[in-house]
C-alpha cells in the first residue's frame, strides 16, 4: 500500500474550505446569539404574565373575603329576620286561638 504524500503548498481549495469552515461557525454562534435571545425574551414575558396574575388573584381573593364577609352579615340579618317572623307567626296563632283579642 502507497504511503499518503502530503505536500506544505496551500490551494485555493485549502483556503475555500476554511473559510467555509469559519463561516459555518459564525452561522452557529449567530443562531445561538439569537436564539439566547428570543429565549431570554420570552421567559421575560412569561415572568411579567406571572407576576399580573398573581396581582389578579391577590385582587380576586380581597374580593373573595368581601363577599364572604357580606354573605356572613345577610345570613345573620336573615337568621333575625326569620326569628322576628317565627314570633309574628306565634303571636298571630295565639291571637286566633282567643278569638281575636291578645292576652
């Protein structure tokens, strides 16, 4: 088997291929630069949709308590109210049962 002979001269073809070498790797560290770069866009936009929802719930729960707080009160005014009728229902029973006068 021949050995290889390898020759020090360069040729237009040495040179093509290093520059193709070269270009291809600026392509790769461009498409890097860019990518870390809509990447870095988008997890800052996915940080600040989190950070308005999270004041949209803080918001909704204060809301929340409010509602609790006014359905809390009208059970209780409408526990009094249905009391105040029990009584009236009585009273008026009472009334019937003595033919019309109250004791």
């Amino acid at each position: 088997m021949p050995r290889p002979i390898f020759d020090g001269r360069i040729s237009l073809g040495n040179i093509i291929a290093v520059f193709a070498q070269i270009i291809t790797l600026l392509g790769i560290v461009a498409t890097v630069a860019l990518a870390w770069g809509q990447i870095d866009g988008r997890i800052a936009a996915l940080e600040k949709g989190q950070a308005e929802r999270s004041e949209d719930m803080t918001e909704t729960k204060g809301r929340l308590r409010a509602v609790e707080a006014l359905t809390q009160r009208q059970d209780a005014t409408n526990g009094l109210i249905l009391q105040a009728l029990t009584e009236i229902k009585g009273r008026l029973q009472r009334i019937e049962a003595l033919g019309g006068r109250e004791r």
